[in-house]
C-alpha cells in the first residue's frame, strides 16, 4: 500500500478534525437552551365580528351530485364530463366520462368555477357579456352555458359545470338534474 505524503495527511486530518468538531458543534446547538417562549396564539373574537361561517359540499355529496349529473347524461347518450367546484373554485370532484372528449374535462372545471363566482347559470352570465365583453377575459371562467351554481340559503356554496353534450343547453340540463340531487 501506498504511504501519503505528509501534505495530504494533514489535509486528510485537518477535513476529518473540521468534520468532528461541526458534528460536535451541531450537537451542543440543539440541546442549547430554547429561546424565549414564544407569545400565545391570540384568538378572534366571534363577538366583534370577527369570524364568518361558510357552508361546504361533502365530499360525498359532490361525488353524488357528479354521478347523478353523469347518469343523467348517459340516459340521453351523451358523453360529457362533470366538475363540482366548493364556493371557492377549487376542484371537489371531477369525473369524466366513457368517450367525452379531451376539452370537456377542463371546460367543466371552468363552467363549475364560473356559475359558483357569480351565483348564476352560466346561460345566464353568457348573455352578460353582449353589455361587458371583458368578462370574458377573467382567468379560469367559461361564459358558455352548462355551469349551474349550488346554492344554500340563496347563497353560493358549489358549482356543478358540464361539458361535452353538443350544445350548452344540453350541458346545463345534466348540471342542474346534479343541483337538484343534492335537495333530496
């Protein structure tokens, strides 16, 4: 075996020193006392008005209400797909169907997101857009009909969008038979 020359002991040495003594330096740092304890938590006052309570779909409900609206496509042979949206626009449940088409997956998301942002049918806000033309141009929407919103208390809550049928009337028809599911 071959000796090393005394240079590269010393740098083998002074590495594995400079190892140990980071190891034993990280050590003692975290068994260093905790600094200060920190404030407590605060917490709103629901008497000042400060805290707003929302109603949400379940997770089986939208599911329910996404499979009725398919079926209900399926009774009629259309191919479609079905998003259910909370009232925030995020995506609970999206199912599509045997042979809908590639687009219909993300146009039902977007017709879902729309009816539940303006609380209305998307045929509705369609026709909004012959006075506000820039509508349109809001990121994620779909002013075409076939979105259909949930609503409790006449407020929004969830949005059901469809799409694949081969018209928007079509569309919102399966979407609001998902509404109405969700009644009974």
């Amino acid at each position: 075996m071959k000796k090393l020359s005394l240079r590269a002991r010393v740098l083998i040495g002074t590495a594995v020193a400079t190892t140990v003594a980071a190891g034993a330096f990280g050590s003692l740092s975290a068994n260093a006392a905790a600094p200060a304890a920190a404030p407590a938590a605060v917490t709103a006052d629901a008497g000042k008005g400060n805290l707003q309570q929302s109603t949400h779909l379940t997770v089986e409900a939208a599911t329910k209400a996404a499979q009725v609206t398919l079926d209900a496509a399926k009774k009629e042979n259309q191919r479609v797909s079905v998003a259910v949206v909370d009232r925030n626009g995020n995506t609970i449940v999206t199912l599509r169907g045997d042979g809908a088409g590639p687009q219909s997956y993300e146009a039902a998301q977007k017709k879902a997101f729309t009816a539940v942002s303006w609380n209305a049918p998307t045929s509705e806000l369609a026709k909004r857009l012959e006075q506000a033309p820039t509508l349109k141009d809001i990121p994620g929407t779909l002013f075409l009909a076939g979105g259909a919103p949930v609503k409790a208390d006449n407020a929004p809550i969830a949005g059901i969008g469809v799409a694949g049928a081969p018209s928007g009337d079509l569309d919102e028809k399966f979407a609001q038979a998902g509404v109405a599911s969700l009644a009974k």
